[in-house]
C-alpha cells in the first residue's frame, strides 16, 4: 500500500476478505459452524517498532483494535472516519454508518442476503 493510494487499497483488501471468506463460508468451511470474522480499518502515520508491546500501546493500533473489539458486528468490516471521507463515492455507497463514539464515526460494509 505504499505507492497508491493506501487507504482505498486498505478497504478494497477489507472487501475482498469479507467476500472470500463470505464463499468459504458457504461452501467450503469444514467446521460444525461457519468461521466468524471482523475486520476493521483505520489511518494514520506511525513510525516503525519492533517491539510488540510498544506497537499495542501506539494510539493508531488502539484506535483499529477498538473498531474491531468494540464496533465491527461479526462477518462485517468497519472503516473509521477518516477512511470513509477519504473513499469515492462509488465505493462509499455500500457503506453504512453504524456507530458514534467519542466523536468518531465508524462505517460498515456487509454482505447481506436476501431470502
């Protein structure tokens, strides 16, 4: 994602795991149950680390855990605000707004069937 546009490419990637694992899901899981996912994205400029546990205290990884933890229902992805802004229209229209928190907006994008 270095050499584009990182952000759409980041939530093109999001789309594509919820789709392939949409399909596994349906067809090929070997489980009892269909495997859960939660996927969620979000942007921001932090310098590199090696070290894990400086990583988990850096605050753009906490924001993304917390889209995750707390606002992305299973099977779904979840982009913060900064990344829905920063998508075309074309794409942003199968997002959903779902949650407010301390100011940030979190969107939505699922796979929903009819039946």
């Amino acid at each position: 994602f270095y050499f584009s546009d990182k952000y759409l490419l980041s939530v093109l990637a999001g789309i594509e795991i919820v789709h392939q694992l949409f399909i596994y899901n349906l067809n090929l899981c070997p489980l009892d149950r269909p495997l859960p996912f939660r996927v969620a994205i979000h942007g921001g400029v932090s310098a590199f680390n090696r070290e894990m546990e400086s990583i988990k205290k850096n605050d753009i990884i906490k924001k993304v855990i917390e889209a995750e933890s707390r606002f992305t229902e299973l099977n779904t992805l979840t982009v913060t605000e900064n990344i829905f802004m920063s998508l075309p229209a074309a794409l942003a229209q199968y997002f959903r707004k779902s949650s407010i928190d301390q100011g940030m907006t979190y969107y939505r994008y699922k796979i929903e069937v009819e039946e």
